[in-house]
C-alpha cells in the first residue's frame, strides 16, 4: 500500500457521504416495519455515523482498480455497514437486556447479540430498502470511483 492510498481525496469523502445518506435514509425505511414501542434514541445518528465511517474505509480503500470492481465495491460497503449496524444495536440490547438480568451468564449474553441480530434481519428483509441499499451501493461504487478516476 503506498502511503498516497491513506490520504484524504474527494472520491473517499463523497463515498462517506452518500454512505451515511443511505443509512440514514435506510432507517427511516425500516422504522415502520419495528414493534410500535420500540425506542429510537439515536438510531438515525448510529447508522448515519457507521455509513459514514464504511465509506471511508471501506469504499475509499478500494477504489482505483476499474467500474466492474467498483460496483462490487459499493456492494461490499453496503454490506459492511449492514453488518456493523446489526452489530452494534444487537450489543446494544443486549446491555439493556442484561441490565434487566435476562441472561444467566457471560456467554447467554453473548449468545444472545447473535439472536437479537437474527431477529433485527428479519427487519431488513423488505423490497424498499433492499432496492435502497442495493442500487445505492452500485451508484456509490459507481461514483466513487469515478471521482477517483477524475481527481486522483
């Protein structure tokens, strides 16, 4: 890896961008399809933020290597961020459940981020935001690399 690869350019940060737009937007899609008394918080800001963060690293560090790996490219960004995202609100209530002492040990509560992830896919599975994040991640890959190809 040379060390040019590590430095900010535009195609990264357009890459971030549209990213963290795709999660915001993505859990405005998926709020409908949770449990009414499920509490929000900081869901669109989460999601925002680890789009944000896939982005960059991982769209921004592949770009370069032509249009067809592009689209593969965004795809795996998408995925990624999917990914981090069931992670990290699966975590998330597992604390709160563990708080509740639901869990008898340490490894029933980590047994239990993989359960509480499951349940959060079944979520996911729903045509709009599928379309969402699959084109997203092709016009993002897309973009991107185009910036790179233009700028770089």
């Amino acid at each position: 890896m040379r060390p040019s690869d590590k430095m900010p350019t535009i195609a990264r940060l357009v890459a971030a961008l549209c990213l963290a737009a795709i999660g915001w937007i993505g859990s405005d899609i998926v709020r409908p399809t949770m449990p009414p008394e499920t509490n929000f918080g900081w869901f669109n800001y989460v999601n925002a933020g680890i789009g944000l963060f896939c982005g960059w690293t991982v769209i921004g560090s592949r770009l370069g290597t032509g249009f067809t790996d592009a689209i593969s490219t965004g795809l795996t960004g998408v995925g990624a961020m999917v990914f981090w995202v069931l992670f990290a609100h699966s975590c998330n209530q597992m604390l709160a459940n563990a708080l509740d002492r639901d869990y008898k040990g340490l490894m029933d509560a980590l047994t239990g981020i993989f359960e509480i992830a499951t349940e959060y896919a079944y979520y996911l599975l729903n045509l709009p935001l599928l379309g969402l994040l699959i084109g997203g991640g092709i016009v993002i890959g897309l973009l991107a690399e185009t910036l790179h190809r233009r700028w770089s």
